[in-house]
C-alpha cells in the first residue's frame, strides 16, 4: 500500500512535467513551420560580379533562391528551376551596365542586389 500512495504524491509533478515537455514540443514545432515568415527571402548571385569586365555581351546571370514567390532580372520576371537555382541569359549593352536582380516572398517582402558591369 505504501509504494501506491508514493506513486500518488508524485503524480502531480509527473503531470505538470509531462505538460512543460509538451510545451516545449508546440513552441519549437510552431518556430519550426514560421521559419519562412520569420527569415524572408533568400537571394545568392553567383555569376556575373560586381565590377567585372566582360568581352560578350551575351552573359548568364546565375544564383539560387529560397521562400521566394517571385524574381525579377533587370525588370524582366523569370522563373527558377525546383531547387530555386536560376541560369538566365541576358544581352548587355557596350559600357556601363546595371544588372538589378530583384526577389519577393508571397508576404511581399523584397531584396534588390545590383551588379555593376563592363562589356568592352
């Protein structure tokens, strides 16, 4: 009988454990499936850099994307492969070109990087 009522006494704090554990497990589940409004918009340009000098005027611009819902190059909306890489090309103008790259998440965030380059 003895061991019986021990089990009883510890029975509250075996429940108010059992309720912190799972809370823990709702409030990492919850940051967990937000990440996506928490962090926004994921832009990486890999090709071309800024300030480089080129000799083609046809150049592909590259880079990868993640949580976008939209992207824009000089202007222009293209689309991303499924892993969120791009490889658009694109034809430059002798001198001095801006390349504006542009991506927005479906909350309506946005980031702009600009490349500055030199087609001789």
């Amino acid at each position: 009988m003895k061991t019986n009522l021990k089990f009883k006494e510890k029975l509250p704090a075996l429940k108010i454990l059992i309720g912190l554990a799972l809370a823990v497990i709702i409030l990492f589940y919850g940051l967990y499936e937000a990440h996506d409004i928490i962090y926004g918009p994921l832009l990486i340009i890999s090709s071309p850099t800024d300030g480089e000098t080129l000799k083609d005027p046809i150049i592909s611009v590259k880079g990868t994307t993640k949580r976008i819902a939209k992207i824009f190059i000089s202007g222009r909306q293209v689309f991303t492969q499924d892993d969120g890489s791009f490889d658009v090309p694109l034809l430059l103008g002798y001198g001095y070109n801006i390349i504006e790259v542009k991506v927005q998440d479906q909350f309506g965030r946005e980031i702009t990087k600009e490349m500055r380059v030199v087609l001789n």
